[in-house]
C-alpha cells in the first residue's frame, strides 16, 4: 500500500514537471515570435533587430575584446555591492527589530533614502569616491543594503511574540533568543531578501556604471546607445536577464535546502 502510494506521488511530481516545463517552452515561443514581430513592424524594426541579428553579435563582441570583460566587471561589482549590502543589512535590520530606540533612529533616513532613484545621488558619490570600480560598489551597496535590511528587518518583527516569550520563561538570555530562536524563524525572511538583494544590484547597474566606469554591461549599453547600434545592445540586455535569472535560480535552491520545513501554499 505504502508503496503504491509512493509510487503515485512520484507519478504525480513528474507529472507536475513535465506540465511546468511544457508551459515554459510555450512561453519561450511567444517571446520569440513577439520578438520576431516586432523585428518586422517599421515602427519597432530598428529597435528591435530580429533573434539571428542579436545572435551574431556575440562573435562580434568577442573580437573587439569587450564581451567577457564586461561580463567580468560588471559580476566583480555586483558581487561586492550585494555582499557589502547584505553583511551591513543583518545586523542592522536585527538590532531596528530588538531595539525600539535604534529602530526610531534609522528606519526614517532607510524610508527617506530608499524611496530616491541611484540616479539621483550618483553624482555626488563620483564627486565623494571618484570614477572606478569604487562609486559602482558603493550605490550598489546602498541599493541592496536598503531592500535587504527592510526586508529582514518585517521578517523578525514578524515573529510569533510567543517564541520569545517562552525562551526567556525558559531563562534564555539575548544572545540565546538571537541564536535559538531568532535566526530559525527569520530564515526564510533573509533568504527572501537576499533574493530581492540580487535582483536589485542587477537593475541598478546601469546607474551604479554611470560613474566613469572603463567597462561593465551597463557601461557598454549606453555606450552602445549613443553610437546606435541596438543589437549588440540588445545582446547586452538579455545578458543581464539571463544573468539575473540564473542566480534566482541558485537561491531558490538554496533556499529550498535550508527552509525545506517551511510549509507553502502549491498553487
């Protein structure tokens, strides 16, 4: 019985991948004959150069030595940004959540700033920090800094009072709560900003590049931009996404191992 029941689950689940995977062909080929579309229409043909155009640029940005080094430049302060971030988001969003008078210092400026494009206050860090890697690694910081620690920070708050009535009960002390109870619970809440994090180091790359940078695919779209050749800056686009999507995908696997308890709602 208990195998007949196994083996209907797993029936089931390669069921459920076989449908998810046919709808995602499916989206695949609506995007690609949309795109072919808009290749053709007069009014979207020079924007939009058709998939085999975009393709071919690949080769072509390889030869003029630009293609990984972009790539390279661009991963080197996105990865530095969201790390910076996240290290200075965690403890920041725990001690806004424990302690109301750090909360009613910090949270206001976090609301304020958050709410102001990168655009806006990257001239004033170039002018603070100079042209380079530097500024990009610092509005990225910022950018990812504020999502995540917003984040984190209505996770905990979040937490069943309960939990940590019953470990002081219990004779737990701070560092106990922090430790025991705090960090469990929240899990799925940092792993959940952290996957925010990601996606907004990547959409803030075009601004956080505006500060003099010598490469970088942000860099390299305006640069495109300005000499109008919209298919290797398309090229450059659906490199970010991809890019993008393969460290959603990443996190999402993690966050499946380490919050594989956690119940969710199957749609």
């Amino acid at each position: 019985m208990a195998k007949a029941e196994n083996n209907q689950k797993e029936s089931s689940r390669i069921s459920e991948k076989t449908k998810s995977r046919l709808w995602l062909l499916l989206s695949l080929v609506a995007a690609i004959g949309l795109w072919t579309l808009l290749s053709v229409l007069p009014k979207t043909s020079r924007s939009f150069p058709n998939i085999i155009v975009t393709v071919k640029q690949i080769p072509v940005m390889i030869e003029r030595g630009l293609l990984f080094k972009d790539i390279s430049s661009s991963l080197i302060s996105v990865g530095l940004g969201y790390a910076l971030g996240f290290v200075i988001a965690l403890p920041v969003a725990i001690l806004m959540a424990w302690y109301k008078p750090v909360r009613n210092i910090i949270e206001p400026w976090i609301q304020f700033i958050r709410n102001i494009p990168p655009l806006a206050y990257v001239p004033l860090i170039v002018i603070a920090a100079g042209v380079g890697r530097k500024p990009q690694v610092i509005v990225i910081t910022i950018a990812t800094f504020l999502i995540m620690c917003i984040t984190i920070y209505q996770g905990i708050i979040n937490i069943d009072e309960t939990l940590i009535k019953a470990a002081r009960v219990l004779g737990a002390k701070d560092k106990d709560i922090f430790v025991r109870v705090l960090a469990p619970a929240s899990l799925p809440f940092i792993l959940t900003a952290v996957r925010l994090g990601a996606s907004v180091a990547l959409t803030t790359l075009i601004a956080a590049e505006s500060t003099g940078a010598m490469a970088g695919l942000g860099m390299r779209i305006r640069t495109l931009n300005n000499s109008y050749e919209t298919a290797p800056m398309l090229l450059y686009i659906i490199i970010i996404g991809i890019i993008g999507i393969t460290v959603e995908k990443i996190i999402k696997l993690l966050e499946r191992k380490l919050t594989g308890w956690q119940e969710k709602r199957e749609i």
